[in-house]
C-alpha cells in the first residue's frame, strides 16, 4: 500500500528460539543502511506478522527498512527492504492570454509543482474549439517548473480561440483550466489593382480585398479623378460588397489626361485603404475633314477643311495635300494652314485650265497625321474665242466693225480662219489670229450678203477646238 506518502511496512516472527519475543518492529530511512542508520519503529512482541503504516512521507523517496525481533538471548534481523514513495502528476495553470492582436497572442501558464518528479514537458493546447485538449495543437514550452509562454501568430482575426496548459511528469499528465480569448478585428486590408486596358477615353479599374479584418466587408470600390490625392477629392465609385477582386470599366474619360485612384473596402471596423495608381489616357490622332473646293476658276480653286477634334494634343499643323493624282495625300504638294482646331481654307492659284485636281486635308499632333476624305475639282477650261460678230461692215465710222474677226481672251495656238461664199468658194483664209477679213476678195470688194466661217485652233491641252457659222457682210 505505498502511495504518494503513506506505505504500510512489517515482517514476521517466524521462530521465538526457544525463548519469549519481548519487542519486534522495523529499522526504516532513507539511508541504505537503515540497521544503523535507521529510525526504530516498535510493533509489539511475541511471534507472527506485524505492520503498521508510515504517514507524512515525502513523495517520489526511496525508503529502506529491515524487521527485528528480541528475546533474552538477543536481537534477530530480517532481510533489508526498500520502496519508493509514488510522485504525483505536477500542479498547472493555464494564464491568460496577453498582447492580444488582430493575428498575435502572447500564451503559456505555470508549473506551480512538479509532484515531486522532474517536470518533463510543459506547454499549451490551443485552437478554436472549446476543448483545446482534445482536438487543438500542441504547442511544447519546455520542462520544469515556473511560467512559461509562447507568441502564437499567423491567428485569424476576431476569432476566439481555447487554451490549457498541461505539465509531464513520470506521474503522468496535469492540465489546468480552460481559458479562452478573441482576436482583434481591423479594418480590410485591401490592394489597388494596376489598370488595364486604358485607351484614349477608358479604362478597367479596381482592386481586391485579400482580408476582411474578420468582420464583413460590406463596401468596396475606388476613388479616382484627376487630382493626385484621389481619397480626399476624388469621385467614389462603389463595386459591390465581400472579399476578392473586383473591378470597373470607366468611359467618357478625357483623352490625354493623367488620372489618380485608389482602392477601399470598409467593414464595422473601419475603412481600408490600397496605395494609390495613376495612368494616362492615350493621345488620338486628329479628326480632321476635308472641305469642298469652292470659287473653281479657270487656273485657281479655294481649298481647306476643318478639324474638329486634336485628339487629346495640340494639333501642330494642319492644311491640305492637292495634286493630279488621286492620291494626294502620297504624291501632292502640302500646303499649310496654321494650327489648332478649327475651319480653316486657302486659295490654289497657277493651277492649269480644264485640269482635274485632288485635294485633302490633314492635321498633325504628336501621334502622327490624320487625313480627311479625298476631293477632286476641275478648273474651267480656257475658252480662247468670247465672241464672234454675226455681220460687219468695212465702211462702217466704227473701226471695230469695219473688219471679221473674232474676240479673244487669249492669242491661241495652231489658228486658222477660212471664209466662204454661198457657193463654197473661199475668199479669205488667214492663220493669224489678229488679222481679220476686211471684206475684199482678189482686190474687189465682195457682195454684200451671207458668208460661212470657220476657225480652228488648239486648246491648252493641244486639242482642236472649231467654231463655224454665218456671218452677214453689209456695203
């Protein structure tokens, strides 16, 4: 019956040898030597079984003892024994937790006894359910006694986890109590996504929430505009509610232009914040139009357009290309028209007569050239004779009148002029355009009445051009 402090020792008085057993007992300590080292314990006399139970032992102490007995011939001894009081398991608390954070706590407890045995293990079982013992981690803190604590991280926020701390000994396992504590919320942690697909007037834009802070995120978005402090001046788009990514396509954006946002998520904590992004919206060409050409002249045509959008950059220079060939734009001549947007126009001059032209605008910025839709015009044609008199006569006071020839706006090339009679007989001919019939036909004056005429001459394109008819001559 030996326990943690109590052990029920004796022996036997087998034979009195021959004479009476006056006192019987044991010898019993720590010593190995309990004969001469040992506390003397009585247990009567005479012969037979003896014992008597030792109380207030230490525990976890080997013992030894050795059973006497005495009559008059002297004292006889029993073998020598030896037990080990029993330790018991060590004596724990759990604490409480300490420096409690959104995914950090400080834990452990403290061996208050060994139970009289070397303490060789100690630490905490934790985790979220209520019997952190059963089902939690292990979290080893050492040996012996004393306190002892550990700083778990990695927790999740505005959770409540169990602990309990438990101490080894050869005795066995000791927990103490179960304690309990809460992670802290925060605020969401949220991240401002880089943009995508920016164009001259979009873009894709948000962000994501990669932690509610252990409550419910119930709004997410961005802030953006044009000022580079976006949180405070911003304009506030909202992007639904919860945890992970999320995002926008925005429109009507100004070409050219630098744009700031930033990314937030708000739970019962608070509002988080990502960092703030930027991005540019792209340049255009210019949207530029091509005029059609106006007051056509014989040898001059006033062109232009209009441009009516720059595209997000100064338009630099605008103007036209105009040239024969239909592709103007490729094998014209440039012709500037200043800058900026705007109807803008100019004059053609030293154009060639009855000629086909092609005209078309254009406009520069620094993306390059934008060109309008291709014209084409065609100058009038020169018409060399303006007019024709239908009679003249040489005796006439006027002089003009006097002589047929007719009217130029310019002195043509290749000319011939022939006159006729009414029998088809020919009384004048003449290739100088300023020499006119002054009605004689072989040095005498022709009769008066009908003549047919004709006059042949080369265009500017080198083309026979015929004017024919009757004329009346009068005496």
């Amino acid at each position: 019956d030996v326990t943690t402090t109590t052990a029920l020792l004796g022996g036997e008085v087998i034979s009195d040898g021959g004479l009476p057993v006056s006192a019987r007992g044991i010898y019993w300590g720590p010593d190995p030597d309990p004969l001469n080292n040992g506390e003397a314990e009585p247990m009567g006399s005479g012969t037979g079984s003896f014992s008597m139970t030792l109380e207030d032992l230490p525990q976890n102490v080997t013992y030894y003892y050795i059973a006497w007995a005495e009559n008059a011939e002297g004292v006889g001894w029993g073998e020598a024994e030896s037990f080990t009081t029993l330790a018991s398991p060590p004596e724990v608390v759990t604490s409480p937790a300490l420096d409690v954070t959104t995914t950090t706590a400080l834990l452990g407890g403290e061996v208050i006894s060994d139970g009289y045995a070397e303490v060789t293990g100690r630490g905490i079982y934790w985790g979220p359910d209520p019997d952190p013992s059963g089902s939690g981690v292990r979290e080893p803190m050492g040996t012996g006694t004393g306190p002892f604590s550990l700083t778990l991280d990695g927790l999740q926020m505005n959770t409540t986890y169990y602990l309990r701390a438990y101490a080894v000994n050869i005795a066995g396992t000791a927990y103490g109590e179960v304690e309990s504590f809460t992670t802290l919320a925060s605020v969401p942690e949220v991240v401002t996504a880089p943009p995508l697909d920016v164009t001259s007037t979009t873009a894709l834009l948000g962000g994501e929430v990669i932690s509610e802070g252990g409550l419910v995120v119930s709004g997410r978005g961005i802030y953006w505009g044009p000022d580079p402090d976006p949180r405070n001046s911003g304009e506030a788009e909202p992007m639904g509610s919860g945890p992970g990514s999320f995002s926008m396509g925005f429109e009507g954006l100004l070409r050219n232009t630098t744009y700031y946002y930033i990314a937030w998520a708000e739970n019962a904590e608070g509002v988080g914040w990502g960092e703030v992004e930027t991005f540019a919206t792209l340049a255009e060409l210019p949207v530029v139009t091509t005029a059609d050409p106006y007051d056509v002249g014989i040898f001059s045509a006033s062109v232009g357009g209009e441009v009516l959008s720059e595209g997000g950059i100064e338009v630099s220079e605008r103007g036209v290309y105009w040239g024969r060939d239909s592709e103007p734009g490729d094998h014209g001549s440039r012709m500037p028209m200043g800058m900026g947007v705007g109807v803008y126009s100019g004059v053609l001059d030293n154009l060639l007569s009855g000629t086909l032209y092609y005209v078309v605008a254009y406009a520069v910025n620094e993306q390059g050239v934008a060109y309008g839709e291709t014209k084409s015009f065609v100058t009038d044609k020169i018409e060399y004779v303006t007019s024709i008199p239908n009679a003249f006569m040489p005796s006439s006071i006027h002089a003009e009148n006097r002589v047929f020839m007719p009217e130029f706006s310019q002195i043509p090339q290749s000319y011939t002029m022939q006159l006729f009679n009414r029998w088809g007989q020919q009384v004048f001919s003449t290739t100088d355009p300023l020499h006119g019939w002054d009605g004689m036909f072989n040095n005498r004056e022709a009769p008066p009445g009908s003549y047919s005429y004709r006059i042949v001459y080369k265009d500017q394109d080198g083309n026979d051009v015929q004017h024919s008819g009757l004329m009346l001559l009068v005496r």
